[in-house]
C-alpha cells in the first residue's frame, strides 16, 4: 500500500452532517462508523461517527470523527485543508459549494502570483485553501 496523507477532522456532534456536506461538494463514498457499531449501544454517543472516510473519485481523502463526550473538543486554527491543481472547472466547482454559508477571507480571484486563489472558513468551521493554478 502507498502512504497517503489525509486530512482527518474532528467534530462536536455533527460529523455525519459535515462529511455528507463534504461529499455533496467532492462527490464519491462515504464510509460512516458509529460509535454504536463498535460495542457503545448503550452510550449517550452511539448514534455519534466514530470514523468516516470520504473517497472521492478526483483520489481525494477526507476522514473525520466526532469527540467523544469524554475529551476535549477545541476548534481552532491549527488545520487547515487545501485543494490544489488547474482543472479549473473542478476547482471552482468546489470553491462555490464550499463558500456557500461560509466566511470567505480571500474571495476566488486571480491573485499576484497568477493563479486563482481563494480561502474560506466553511459553516463547520473548517478553514479551506482552493489554488487554480495558471496554466503553462
């Protein structure tokens, strides 16, 4: 198997909502765990993701999970996820759904370094980078 690097996300409750989001954007299957499914039937979290993967057919992965009631949840800014390449179509595709209800800090514009560039923080609190690169 090759090394892959993946994004992995934590969530406070609403990770099933956030990654079937995420594969409205990206498309592809969605792998959802429970925290039932794994011997917590009885617990207050049961219903809760315990593990999700998101494959896309661009060869994207995206994974994510809420906190148990046990540890810790503190959003913050040390994650970003960013989506890189010149299929630019694909790309501003993702970029307008991904806006959509989020807080756009660069829109998508052509930037000084040439390429299309734009950042936002998506209604889950997910900071995201979409570079178009200019074509050669």
């Amino acid at each position: 198997m090759v090394s892959r690097l993946n994004p992995y996300l934590t969530f406070s409750g609403n990770a099933r909502e956030a990654m079937e989001f995420y594969r409205s954007v990206f498309g592809g299957d969605l792998d959802l765990t429970t925290f039932g499914q794994f011997g917590a039937a009885d617990s207050p979290e049961a219903d809760k993701v315990m593990h999700a993967a998101l494959e896309t057919d661009h060869g994207f992965t995206l994974m994510g999970s809420d906190v148990p009631s046990d540890q810790d949840y503190t959003p913050g800014n040390n994650v970003t996820v960013s989506i890189s390449g010149d299929d630019t179509e694909t790309l501003r595709g993702y970029w307008a759904k991904l806006s959509e209800g989020a807080t756009v800090l660069v829109p998508l514009e052509k930037q000084m370094w040439g390429d299309e560039f734009g950042m936002c923080v998506d209604r889950f609190g997910i900071p995201w980078l979409v570079d178009i690169a200019v074509p050669d």
